[in-house]
C-alpha cells in the first residue's frame, strides 16, 4: 500500500488512514465540487464557504495537526489512492468527548464495506491516542448508509430530534449516537476473540 512515507496514522486491511499535507487541499476542492452521495446526505442545505476560504482554513489546520492531534484524516484504499476522509470534532472545552464524522467521496467506493472499516480503525486510533472517554456520532434520518455503519461499528443510539429539518418534500429527524470507551474495548476485545478463531485451522 504505497502512501505518503511517515504520514499514515492507522492501517486495516482494505484501507488506511493518513494525515493531510498541503499538496491535498486541491484534492479537497475536487471533491467539493463532485455531486456524489457524501455531498447529497452530509448536510446538503448549509451553504459552503468559498474555494479561498475553505483553503485558508485547511492550511492552518493542517499546520496546527504537524504539531498536535490529527482532526482529519484522509482514507486511503489497498492501492494507496484517496477515497474520502474521517474527521474529529466537537466542544473544546471537553476534550475527554468527541464527534466523528466520515465522507466517502468516490462512489465507485461505496457499499463495499470501506467506510465501516475507515470508521473502525479511526475510533481504535482515538480511543488509544486521545485518551477520550465517549465518541459520538450525529447523522440525519434520510442518511440510511450512516445509520448501518453506526450499528455495525455497535454505536448506540441515544437521542432522536424528531423532524428537526424540512428538505426535498420530507421531514428529517435528527439521530445522535454514542460509545463508551469501556463500551469500545469491549467490542475490540470480542473482534479480536472472533479473529483468533477464525484464523484456526480444522
């Protein structure tokens, strides 16, 4: 898998995660512009800052990450190539809790199980590096694909704001979802246990 040397944050076995660099905001930009499914589900009302802003911003945050935790990581498929990417967010005034987020860009890529595994490695590299007590996850009730990731991953749902937004003819409720890191650890520790056994013979 031939990434960017010394960039990559976290390996699985169809895709890593690496940091950005600069040369990547054009790639952003692209992306920006493709009217793929992340770009109809991820927000699709909010109206985007202009090409100069968005890059001003991510030449500063990717700046700020060479020194500090990663906050966007761009996913990588077996052949190295940049496919989408997951991010971090959330109150800095409780850094112990975080949001994630991911975006596949490439729809060619989609429901081939890549977005769940980039997810996976993400919160393994969270919840080990950040040291964070709680991952939440918020998606909107039209994002169907979102949802199956969150209960695959064995996020649970906690809240649901029932017809928060008005788009395309329907009402949307918004879901937020979380994890535990006792929660997660339990889960890595059942993957791993399902690893070990299916890698005996008989």
């Amino acid at each position: 898998m031939p990434e960017k040397e010394g960039l990559v944050l976290v390996r699985g076995k169809a895709v890593a995660l690496r940091k950005r660099t600069v040369a990547d905001i054009q790639m952003f930009l692209k992306w920006r512009r493709l009217n793929c499914q992340a770009s109809q589900f991820d927000a699709p009302w909010e109206e985007p800052e202009s090409d100069d802003e968005y890059a001003a911003k991510a030449v500063l945050a990717i700046e700020k990450e060479a020194a500090g935790p990663v906050n966007r990581a761009i996913i990588v498929d077996a052949e190295g190539l940049p496919i989408g990417s997951v991010n971090c967010y959330g109150d800095k005034g409780c850094q112990e809790s975080r949001l994630v987020g991911i975006s596949i860009y490439e729809d060619s890529r989609l429901n081939k199980g890549l977005g769940s595994e980039a997810l996976g490695i993400w919160l393994r590299h969270l919840f080990q590096t950040r040291k964070l007590h709680r991952v939440g996850l918020v998606t909107w009730s039209f994002n169907v694909r979102m949802i199956r990731v969150a209960g695959k991953l064995g996020f649970k749902l906690e809240g649901r704001e029932r017809e928060v937004r008005f788009w395309d003819g329907q009402w949307l409720d918004r879901l937020h979802y979380g994890m535990l890191e006792t929660e997660w650890r339990e889960l890595e520790k059942k993957r791993q246990q399902g690893a070990g056994r299916s890698g005996l013979g008989g």
